[in-house]
C-alpha cells in the first residue's frame, strides 16, 4: 500500500523538486547568470511551487493512504480518503508562532515532513473505523428512487460520525496531557527515535541485507523493507531539503536519495555492474543475450529480467555479490560523504529511473556523478569471478553435443504391418 501511496504523491514531488533545481543548480555562476536577467531574487519565485508539493507531504500521504486502505477494507474510496483528512485536521493544533506571539493557523510543519508519521497512524485508523461501522450495518437505508449520490451521503454518515468521534475522544484525552496533542506526542516518542535509528549506518545496511535477501526467494524486497523504512528515509530528505533551501548544514547523511542514488544501481543487487560483466566478460550465448536484452531496462533501474532470467532468484551462487555489492555502495557513500569528500544528498526528488551520472550529479554535483561510476566499475570486478562461473557452466551446456537417438526409441517410420 505505502508503494501505491509513493506512486500517488511521487510525481507531484518531482515537479517540485525540478523548480528548486532549477533555481539551485550545482554549477557555479548559474544563479548569477540570471540574475542579470531576472533580477536578485529571481529565484525565490521557484520556491512556491516547491513550497506547494514538499510543505503539504503528510496531506497527500493522508489522502493516499485513506484512499487505498478504503478501497482494500472495501469501502468507498472517496469517502475513505475525506475521513482520513478530516480525521487528521481533527487532532492537529491550530497554532502558529508569528512574531514571538500564538496566533491561529495551520502549521506547515505538521502538514509536511513533521506530520507524515501521524498523518500515516490516523489514516489507517479513521479508515478502519469507518470501514468497521460500515460492515457492522450502522448506515442510514434510503428508501427506494433516492439518487445513488444522495443514498452513499447518508449511507456514509454514521460510519463517519463514528471515525469523528473516535478522533474527537483522543484530542481531547492528547489535551489533558504535557504534550498537549498527538502530533507532539508522536514526534517526541516515536518519530524522532526512529529518524535517529535510519539515520545511521548499520540501520541502513540492515535493512538492505533483508532487502536482498527476500529477493533471492522472490519476495519483492523494496515493498516489504520500503513499508517500514520509506517513510523514515522520505522523512529525512524533507529535513534536507528544508536546511538546503534556508542555505543551513543538511543534517542526514542517510535519505531516500543516498538509497535510490548510491545503495544500487540498475535496481535491487546494482545489477547494472553485473550487467556490464556478463557483456564485458562472458562467451556464452544465453548470457550475452540476456544481457542485451535486460541493458536498457537495467540503465533505468528495472532488473526483473536479471532478477528471474539469469537467474538470481534461489541461486545461491549469486547471493553473495547481489547482497555484497549495495552493501559495499551503501558503505562507502556513507564514507565519503561523512568526510566530506561527496556533498550530501539536498534532498531534492530525483526519480529512481534516472541514469546512473546524470543522478548522482543533479543530487550532489559532479563528486556524486563521479563516485557513482567509480562504485558501479568495482561492483563489475566483484560481480565478474560469479558471473564467470555461471558463464562457463552454460558454455558447457552449449557446446555439448547433441546426443545420438537411442537405437531403442521407436519411429514411426520402422513400423510395417507385416510385423503384425
């Protein structure tokens, strides 16, 4: 689910994030280039829209979620994805700080990166209770030659009044306490330890030797990991993201873009390298072929013909590089960026698909395009001693030669009836 919620808000991320490229792009003189054109400030027109996609995450992981859960729990999604809104601004505190003062407001920041745990946490919930007074039987029944729209409206009443209520008890309970509501409540208990949790090494590489690890069964390891560690990684790229645009130090070296731009390349196992040795490498003519067929997908990060054609799935042979080459990447960007000597991710959303160089410069500038080719070259000589192996294995196979027929198997052709 939390895949098809990365589908629904991912593209509205990206526009943004092409806007705030545009007016941060890593290439000195840029923004003195059209200044000349546009004036001084002519950058800041860039930072609406991205403030219109990146400011508003947890609003449209709310919707996304209460829409998809809805429509798995088999209840109206429409209705599901409005409750779960509702629900969310039900318990959020309507508290700015402006001027050293308190004022009335909506605050960005519970709205955006802050509020993405809590807004995960109600949708599910408020969706679940509708959906429960829903199947329970709890609705208002029509009578007969009422308009459907106006039938599933008053339908929906009791089972939202439910979700309502339910929401309502607990802002009133999160009130009585210190922290005064449930966003601060979340942030202080859960959300902060677990950020502080992703945002270390062993916790990244953890999480991708279980990745792998569900691949080789044929498990779809990112949506299985990507459940739990997507939204923590997604999480510190906004804090990225809001310290690159306020021109402060990044604080998290660990982000969506150090997983999708230097964990692995050409997908799961950074099978780009091993695509790269099986065309540099191998003799046989299934692997050549494979390769051929599997290079352009590989290049934009899609591996399935790799995964399920060579195969990598339940061979133990190729367990070991495709668990030890993103292990290796994940270590050494760690690395190199903890000392300084690659710039960190700015949190800026740079699609999956996009190629190896071309991504690692928009993310971090041309040291990022360079440590990219340098990780993909040495994930080619760790891949090529299995890939070797493989390759003389299926080279045996077609240099065999084609055994005789048995002089005992049968033909049609032998057959006369004056046998009979």
């Amino acid at each position: 689910m939390l895949q098809r919620l990365e589908t629904f808000f991912m593209p509205l991320l990206i526009v943004g994030s092409f806007f705030l490229l545009i007016a941060n792009f890593p290439s000195p003189g840029w923004t003195e280039f059209w200044g000349q054109f546009f004036g001084e400030n002519w950058a800041s027109y860039f930072s609406k829209p991205t403030d219109a996609t990146f400011s508003i995450m947890a609003a449209l992981a709310v919707i996304g979620i209460g829409y998809s859960f809805a429509e798995q729990m088999q209840v109206d999604k429409l209705f599901g994805a409005a409750i779960a809104m509702v629900c969310w601004f039900l318990i959020m505190p309507y508290e700015i700080l402006f001027e050293e003062q308190i004022v009335g407001g909506i605050p960005l920041g519970w709205v955006g990166s802050k509020g993405i745990f809590v807004g995960i946490i109600c949708a599910f919930l408020a969706v679940h209770v509708y959906a429960w007074a829903d199947k329970k039987g709890w609705v208002i029944k029509m009578p007969d030659g009422v308009p459907p729209t106006v039938e599933k409206s008053f339908a929906a009443l009791i089972p939202a009044g439910m979700s309502v209520l339910v929401f309502f008890v607990i802002n009133v309970v999160f009130a009585m306490t210190p922290y005064k509501n449930a966003f601060n409540f979340v942030f202080t208990i859960l959300q902060t330890p677990l950020l502080k949790l992703g945002n270390t090494l062993p916790a990244m590489v953890i999480a991708y030797i279980f990745l792998h690890f569900f691949w080789f069964f044929g498990v779809n390891g990112g949506s299985v990991v990507g459940a739990v560690f997507n939204p923590i990684l997604q999480t510190l790229s906004a804090e990225n993201l809001a310290a690159f645009q306020a021109g402060q130090p990044l604080p998290n070296i660990i982000s969506q873009q150090f997983q999708d731009l230097f964990a692995t390349f050409g997908g799961a196992g950074s099978t780009l390298s091993l695509l790269i040795a099986m065309l540099l490498f191998c003799r046989s003519r299934r692997i050549k072929e494979l390769g051929k067929l599997a290079l352009i997908p590989g290049v934009f990060g899609i591996n399935e013909p790799i995964i399920f054609g060579l195969p990598i799935l339940l061979n133990p042979m190729m367990l070991i590089p495709f668990m030890l080459v993103p292990t290796i990447n994940i270590v050494i960007s760690y690395i190199c960026m903890s000392l300084g000597l690659v710039p960190l991710c700015s949190g800026v959303a740079i699609p999956w698909t996009m190629p190896v160089v071309i991504s690692g410069f928009l993310a971090t500038g041309w040291q990022g395009a360079v440590l990219q080719v340098l990780l993909l070259i040495l994930g080619v000589f760790i891949y090529m001693p299995f890939i070797k192996m493989m390759d003389k294995q299926y080279l045996m196979d077609e240099t065999k030669p084609v055994e005789e027929e048995d002089e005992d198997d049968i033909s049609l052709d032998d057959l006369s009836f004056d046998d009979l």
